[in-house]
DNA sequence: AATCCGTGGGA
DNA sequence: TTCCCAAGGAT
C-alpha cells in the first residue's frame, strides 16, 4: 500500500489551520512542541464543540489560570463560572479534578503516555492520545468524529456508527505513521473538518481523493451511516425569579450530577413531560407570559416563569440571594440565562 | 451497551 | 421549524 499518510502531510504542510494553542508544522519539524496544559485545555473544550465556539473560552481560561497548578487551586465556583455557556459541564468538574490530580499525583507535569493520560478525570481514549500526540509526538492514534468520517469513506464502510467504531480505529491506526505524529494527528481532523466534511464534501482537492474507496464507488454522500436517533421530546417546567427589595436574587447552585450540575440556576418545579397547571391566581407572583425555551441535547424545554420581589427579611426554603454585585447572568448556564432575560425587565426596581 | 449530558450555527 | 452536527466521556 502506498504511504497515505505522507501525503496528507504534505497537505497539513500547507493547509494546516492555525489556532491560538497550536504550534505550526514549520516550527513543530524544528522541534518546538506546544505546552502541555494549554493543549489539554483545548482538547477537553473541543469536546463535542466546535473551534469557533472554544477559542474565546481557552484564551479566558489560559488568562485567568496559565498554570495547571493555578487551575488546581483555583475555586470551584469560579471555574464554573467562567466555564457557562459552553455546555456539558460535567467537562468543567472534571477539568478541576483533573487539574488537581496532576499536581497530587504527577507533580504538577502533565504524563504525556497514553495509558497514565488515561487514567485523568474527563480524559477518554480520544483526548488521551490527543494529548500524547500533539504535545508528545507518541505515535497514538486519535479517533474523533472527523477521523471515524474520513475512515469510513477512505474505505468505503458501510456499516453504522456507532457499531463500526473498532473497525475505523483499527484502519486509522494503521494509517498512522511513526514520523510526525503529532502533525498526522492534526491533519486528519483538519482534513475531516475543511475537505471531508459531512455535507458537500471538497472531494475534488482532496489529497486522498486517489485512494478514496468511496469516491471510487460514488457513495461519499451516504458515509458514515449511522443508526438514527429518536426524536426529542418536550418538557415543562416553572422558574421562580425571585429579587429582594435590596436587588439581591435568589439562586441555587444544582446538585454536582446531572443535567446543568454544579451550575448555578433559579428554584423551580422539577421538569415533566406534561404542561404545567395553571398557576394559582395570587396577588404575590407575577407570571410572565412569555416562556424560556431551550433545547437540551436530548429534549426540548419550556419554562414558565414566575417573578416575585420580597422583603430584606424574607427566608427563603430554597437557594441563597446573591447580592447585585455577586451575580453575573454571564455566570448562568444557558436556560438558566433566558429564563433571566426575561424575567429581569419586569424586576427592574431601584 | 445504551443513555445521559449543552450549545450555537447552518441547511 | 426542525434537524443535524462539532476534536467524547462517564456511568
């Protein structure tokens, strides 16, 4: 068989896209690797995310913690904080764990093996030899959703995700060289990312449209098959805005598992799949006739909201107030955001 | 093994 | 509007 992978780096060498926590294949050929932490970082927000999504993020975070000791020290709420809005959060109570554990169990310098990478918190087969890869040249192989793509077309494999995973690990592996590795790491994702992409794919200046089983076969448009997935359901709920005359609001921080955990959100009814009761008519609460909606990755989201402003003295059964100066809507999760957007016009007081 | 877990952009 | 999708991991 023919060295496929050269030629995709002959590609990378030119095409290679630049971001802020990479170092370019010019520099990596003399000898330069990118640190360690700063490409952790950007390997556990890309997750499920998107380049455009994350760069604003890892340039906060590298800011505010440059260090994985300062990450490791750092407050927990804080770190949540400035982690809302990108999703999955479970990623940011792992990226704590995980920053710690560096600094109790490796010394405070990231291993750069694929099996001790593994054993991190929020660190899984992919991520681990993305960062022995890229930050280590270990000649790992990384399996995300744009290699499983290029896989699956590069030889033409017609049988679903998620069911064909080993059997594209096993091609991509093949496929992996012993030079540069850290560089072919890269280069296959930016290729599944600028050529081989999902739709409407750039076969035409591909650097492997030679070999492409697939192209051969006319069946790119169709690869990778997956097995559909059910429809999302909807669910409702009720959130209560609850402001004191001071201008403090009542929240509560979620429970550290499960949907939004760890996250700071408004006290509310638990969310059902039936519309909620009409709420009782009294004179306290306000409710708004506009509902919050949110899509979530497996439901839909329909939040009726109920504002309320209270005494200094007032005790609530649920949550905490945070003064005006402590809280920050930029700190909520995303639903819990829209549900402050609109409750905050009508709670505008002095 | 199958399910859960966010978000925003694009077709 | 609706659906798909993006550098997956944990349970």
């Amino acid at each position: 068989m023919r060295d496929l992978s050269a030629e995709l780096l002959a590609w990378y060498d030119i095409h290679a896209r630049s971001m802020p926590w990479r170092v370019g294949p010019a520099d990596r050929k003399a000898g330069v690797l990118p640190d360690p932490y700063a490409v952790w970082m950007s390997e556990v927000m890309l997750q499920q995310t998107t380049v455009a999504a994350v760069r604003d993020y890892h340039r906060k975070f590298m800011g505010l913690w440059p260090t994985v000791g300062a990450l490791a020290a750092a407050d927990d709420a804080q770190v949540m904080a400035a982690w809302a809005g990108l999703g999955y959060y479970a990623r940011a109570r792992n990226l704590l764990k995980c920053a710690r554990a560096v600094v109790s169990d490796h010394g405070g310098v990231f291993p750069g093996d694929y099996e001790t990478l593994l054993t991190l918190p929020g660190v899984g087969p992919y991520t681990a030899a993305a960062i022995a890869a890229i930050a280590f040249d270990q000649p790992e192989t990384v399996v995300d959703g744009n290699v499983e793509r290029v896989m699956a077309r590069l030889y033409d494999i017609h049988v679903p995700l998620p069911g064909s995973k080993p059997l594209l690990t096993d091609r991509a592996r093949d496929l992996t060289p012993l030079a540069r590795p850290g560089d072919y790491a890269q280069a296959v994702m930016d290729l599944g990312a600028t050529i081989c992409t999902p739709r409407s794919p750039a076969c035409g200046i591909c650097p492997w449209r030679g070999p492409c089983a697939a192209r051969a076969a006319g069946t790119v448009a169709e690869l990778p098959k997956k097995i559909p997935k059910k429809k999302t359901p909807t669910r409702y709920g009720i959130a209560y805005v609850v402001r004191r005359s001071d201008g403090a609001w009542l929240l509560e921080t979620r429970p550290d598992s499960g949907l939004l955990g760890g996250m700071l959100g408004w006290p509310g009814s638990e969310w059902s799949d039936d519309p909620p009761p009409a709420p009782p008519l009294t004179a306290e609460w306000t409710a708004l006739n506009d509902e919050a909606r949110h899509t979530f990755t497996h439901f839909h989201l329909r939040l009726k909201i109920m504002t309320a402003t209270v005494p200094t003295d007032a005790k609530p059964d649920r949550g905490q107030f945070l003064s005006q100066h402590d809280f920050s809507p930029a700190a909520l999760p995303t639903a819990m955001r829209k549900v402050y957007d609109l409750a905050a016009a009508t709670l505008r007081h002095g």
